[in-house]
C-alpha cells in the first residue's frame, strides 16, 4: 500500500508538484540525502513522460503517482493511462489496432531514468504503463 499517492491532470506544471512531494517522502523515509536530487530528476523525468503521453493520445485520465515507504527501500511508482503495444483498445484518434511506437523523446527520457536509478522497471499493459523505481533506505538513528 502506498504511503501517499497523487493523481494530477495530464498538465506540465503539475510535474514540479510531484518532484517536490517526492523529495519530501522520500527524505522522510530515509533515502540518503546525496540521492534526493537523484530522486527529484527521475520522478520529474518520469511525470513529464507520462503526461507527454497522456497528452499525445489524448488521454484525460490523470497521472498517478505512488510513493511506497519499505523497510529497506523507497519506491516510486508514476503510471499512465496509456495502453502498451499489442493492446486492441482504441486511443482518441486513433484507428482500432493501431500500435503505439514510442518516439525517441520517449526513449531518451527513459534512459535518463535508467543513468539516474539502478533499481527501475517499466511495465506495459493494456490499461497502461507503469515505471517503477527504487532507492535503498538507511535505518532511523534513535536519538538519546
């Protein structure tokens, strides 16, 4: 279950909302403070995609964004609405079972991702895709 999740209107300026709010939990979590501008890249990387995706097809369903707190890693999960290849659902504008091609602007922020996170995983499926990231997490320090 997610520790907090948002769900923005496919819009760009949304994009720094989430960057901000990613930061936060994820220092809250215990994410290295050397990593947070890491984090805030990625996350911001990866809500631009989805709502350059969002907007290119046409998709008013919003983008999502789940922030999951573990006990030895922090996760980010950022979704579309967009279906994957092989999907027979039609997109506004679109002829039934036509595929979606990603364009290389999709490619190259998806290798920025990938140079800013070792742990990463994206899905892709007929409801929609989903890039999954994830930082390791340093205990709390009890202070005496």
């Amino acid at each position: 279950m997610p520790t907090v999740e948002l769900r923005f209107s496919a819009q760009p300026e949304h994009v720094r909302t989430a960057r901000l709010v990613a930061a936060a939990v994820a220092r809250r979590a215990g994410v290295d403070e050397a990593v947070l501008d890491e984090v805030r890249l990625a996350v911001g990387e990866a809500c631009s995609r989805a709502v350059g995706l969002h907007r290119s097809h046409g998709i008013t369903a919003p983008v999502t964004v789940s922030l999951i707190e573990g006990e030895k890693a922090f996760s980010i999960e950022v979704g579309d609405a967009v279906p994957g290849p092989g999907s027979d659902t039609t997109l506004p504008g679109r002829p039934s079972g036509q595929q979606t091609e990603p364009d290389s602007e999709d490619e190259m922020g998806l290798a920025v991702i990938s140079g800013l996170v070792d742990d990463v995983e994206v899905r892709s499926a007929t409801d929609g895709g989903v890039i999954r990231m994830s930082w390791p997490t340093t205990p709390a320090v009890a202070v005496p």
